[in-house]
C-alpha cells in the first residue's frame, strides 16, 4: 500500500497515477488491469485525536484505489497493490492514525506556508514555523520505517509555481495570478523556489547529510517524545489519545533513526507552459508524469 500524504499537487500524483494505469489499459493487451477506487470516511475518534480545526483543510476522507494486474500468460494469478491520498495541508499529525498499515509512505510540505519570511510560518493550525512541522513530519517518518519492517518513507520535493511575481510564488498581497513563462530553475547547489531550499537546510541540520554519489536519501535521528514541536506523541498526550500512547510508557525519550528517501522532481515540473490559468498544478501532461512516477520507481528499490 502506497499513501500520498499531502496537499493538492499530491492529490494530482494520485489521480495521474490512476490514469497512467487506465491508459496502459488502453495501450497494450499483455497485462489485464483492472481498478477497484472508493472513497473511506475518516472517522475521528478517541483513538486517533481530531484536527485543531475542521474547517476546508481537514481531511474529510480517504481516497483508495486498489490496482489488480493479471498476466494474459497466467490467467491463474493476480496481483494487486493500493494506492491512498490523505489530505495534509500542512503537518496534520492526526493524519497519521490513518497510516498504520501503509508500507510506503511518501509527503511533503510546502505550498500552504510563507514563502517570503524567515520563519515561512503556515497558514493553518495556529501559524507554526515550516522548520518545526518539518521536524514533526520527519519525526513521525523515522518511526513509521523503524517500527516495522518492509517500510519505506518518501519526502517528495515541491514542485516550482510559476506566478508572475520576482521567484514565481504567489503573493496574497499582489493578488497577482498570471502565469509566468520563465523558468525558475537555478544554477549550484540552490534547490528550485526557497521551499525545497527550506527542506534541504533542515535535512542538513537535523539528519545525516546523504553523500555525492547517493543524494537520494538521509539517515535520520529523532526523539519521538519531543514536546518542542508538533511530534504525534505531543498531539496524543493533548487529545489524551491512551491507546496510542501505551508504547511510550516507562519512556521519558524514545530515540530512533531511520532512512527517508528524497524523490526529487521539481527540476521535471519547471515547465512554466504546462500551468492552465493555475501557476500552482500542472495540466496532466503524461510523459511529464511518466517520468516522475520512473524516478520513484528507480528510488524504492535502491536502498
């Protein structure tokens, strides 16, 4: 089971995915495809805590669909595999109870905080700091590939906006919504737009930094009872979620390292022509999409 957790532009990966699917459907006759999609109330509850607000940014539900392939060659054996998106505009730690039994999961954080300040603080739950919904986000990641094996965790790089403004983000206070035909890629070691270069500040402060011949992924070390920013364990003890809370007891740190995976694309999606009266989302290009989902293909295995 893969899990999108995230904003709208994942939302997008998930429905691209689907459709690259359907469209292999179309496309050859060697692989029977076949897609089972539903849509999963996300029931609150005791056990999993509830969101600060339930206003638009709140997950309402769960999108799942279930792929089933069956070889023309062996008509006797079916594979499967599911794909979920959970709504996470913004760190969203109880978004996590719904995760339990994903084995990837990929995410990020970006377009809904401050592009321009210091501090990049978000536009939800209270205006934390990027840095800190970082180092919760992270934090939770590291634990969900160490508490079980056969689990992979994804940060995905935020894809460029091409707004016309001076670094192609938008401007509340401009209002300005055109679309910009220039590139915002860059020369160096500077990620495209200050997002990616956020992450990768944090990556190098609080993580191992991942080495020249492998800038795919960070050995992560994090304390899973930190009350200094948003961890699950701090939303738990808030909502006094007692049944999740059970595996920290007789704890007063839980210290645990883990690998996350960096699937990088924002150079792939610096293609300014592709935005339709949006300079955030992209039309649904299919090669643009195709090689996304390749490097992703390319990045599970390896590690």
């Amino acid at each position: 089971t893969v899990c999108l957790a995230g904003d709208s532009i994942d939302f997008q990966f998930y429905d691209a995915l689907k459709n690259n699917l359907l469209r292999q459907r179309k496309l050859q006759r060697l692989i029977n495809i076949s897609i089972d999609v539903k849509k999963v109330a996300a029931n609150y509850t005791n056990d999993t805590g509830v969101p600060e607000y339930m206003g638009w940014m709140a997950m309402r539900h769960v999108l799942e669909s279930t792929v089933y392939l069956t070889y023309d060659a062996d008509n006797s054996t079916t594979y499967s595999s599911t794909i979920r998106y959970l709504q996470m505009y913004g760190w969203s730690p109880w978004v996590t109870s719904f995760m339990d039994d994903c084995n990837v999961v990929i995410m990020n954080l970006g377009l809904h905080y401050e592009p321009h300040t210091k501090d990049m603080r978000g536009t939800h739950w209270y205006e934390p700091k990027l840095v800190d919904d970082w180092r919760g986000a992270i934090t939770y990641l590291v634990d969900f590939v160490s508490s079980q094996k056969d689990r992979k965790a994804v940060w995905r790089s935020v894809l460029p906006q091409h707004f016309s403004t001076y670094n192609g983000n938008w401007e509340e206070e401009t209002n300005e919504t055109n679309c910009s035909l220039k590139k915002r890629k860059v020369e160096g070691q500077q990620a495209i737009q200050n997002y990616n270069n956020a992450s990768n500040r944090a990556f190098s402060k609080y993580c191992n930094n991942s080495q020249p011949n492998q800038p795919y992924y960070h050995e992560c070390t994090m304390n899973q009872m930190s009350v200094e920013y948003r961890t699950v364990y701090k939303f738990l003890l808030e909502n006094n979620c007692t049944k999740r809370l059970e595996r920290y007891k007789g704890n007063n740190t839980l210290i645990t390292s883990g690998r996350i995976l960096r699937w990088n694309i924002a150079d792939l999606f610096d293609v300014p022509q592709w935005h339709h009266d949006d300079c955030s989302h992209f039309c649904y290009i299919v090669p643009l999409y195709e090689a996304a989902f390749e490097r992703l293909e390319l990045l599970l295995p390896r590690v």
